[in-house]
C-alpha cells in the first residue's frame, strides 16, 4: 500500500510556483511580490487561497519567516541550523 502522495513543481522558480498532485490539481502556490524600493515577500498558500506562511526577503540581514496571517516574524537564521565549522568549511 503507498501512502505517499506525489506532487510536481509547474515552474523552476520556486518563488513562483505551484505544486499539482497528480490530477494537475493545485495543492499549493508560492507566489513573490517585489515592490519597487520594499523588501520581496514570498507567500505561501493552499489549494484554498489561505496564506499560511511568508518570507521576508532582507539583503543585509536575515530572512523573517511568518507561520499563519497573524503570526510573530521569528528570524530565519536563529531556528535554522549552521553548517558545522562556520561558512565555507566542510563539515
């Protein structure tokens, strides 16, 4: 029995994208606003229209990831992890 559900990308952007199960159904969408002179932000939604995520893109600093409209902005880089021995170097 597969309990697995496949899923394809429609685009190589994976800023602006939606994933389709295998009916071509949309499952979810990852669509980006750049305005001019602000900070992109990358929405993701579900098949539904419902926002449940977002990404601040920032050039010096890191990205703030958003879970659910009216969630905290939490800072990327303090909950994802490090490669060991810093940029550059192999673990």
């Amino acid at each position: 029995m597969n309990n697995w559900t496949i899923l394809e990308f429609t685009s190589p952007d994976p800023c602006r994208t939606s994933l389709v199960n295998q009916d071509r159904k949309i499952v979810y969408t990852a669509s980006t606003n750049e305005p001019p002179g602000a900070r992109p932000v990358t929405t993701y939604a579900d098949a539904s229209g419902y926002a449940f995520a977002s990404l601040e893109w920032r050039m010096y600093f890191s990205d703030r990831l958003q879970i659910g409209p009216n969630g905290e902005k939490r800072v990327v880089s303090k909950w994802l992890k490090k490669r060991k021995g810093g940029k550059g170097k192999q673990a």
